[in-house]
C-alpha cells in the first residue's frame, strides 16, 4: 500500500512538472490581461518585458517585475493567472 501511494504521488508531482507553464506563457497571459493591445514582434516583446524575472519552481512558475519588486503572475497545471492587472511594460520606442 506504500508504494502505491508512493507511486501515485510520484506521478502527481511528474505530472505537475511536465504541466507547469513556460515564461512564453506567462507573457502572453500578461498581454491578454492588457487593456490596450497591439501586435508586437518577438523583438519588441523581448523589449516590453525584460523587467520581468521568470522563475521556474518544480511544480509551479512565478513572473515578477524585477523595479518594483512585485509579482505580476503565477503559473500551475498549464493556467497562468495575472495577479498584478495594473503592471504595464514600458512603452516601445
């Protein structure tokens, strides 16, 4: 019975590792959350969001502005939620 459960939640946290959101993923969940949007190429998106810090847990995934020291979205099973709606990235020159 040990090694089943054992198994059942080495397979639980497999599952949540392979599931857990890239940074692409959190930056689009970040731009769908903007208001205003426009189409941006990779290079200026690469521009709008380099004050964000990407870190990758085993099983989840944070952003967070790296100025004002805040987190801006999290990320768990695949969904990416935007915690910080009023973040906005600089403006493009």
């Amino acid at each position: 019975m040990n090694k089943l459960m054992l198994l059942v939640i080495a397979g639980a946290l497999g599952y949540a590792a392979y599931t857990n959101p890239d940074f692409s993923a959190h930056q689009e969940a970040v731009s769908r959350a903007l208001q205003d949007q426009q189409y941006y190429t990779e290079e200026q998106n690469a521009e709008r969001f380099s004050d964000l810090d990407f870190t990758n847990f085993l099983v989840a995934s944070v952003a967070k502005d790296t100025v004002k020291m805040t987190m801006v979205s999290y990320g768990f099973l695949d969904r990416v939620t935007v915690v910080d709606e009023a973040w906005r990235p600089r403006p493009i020159q």
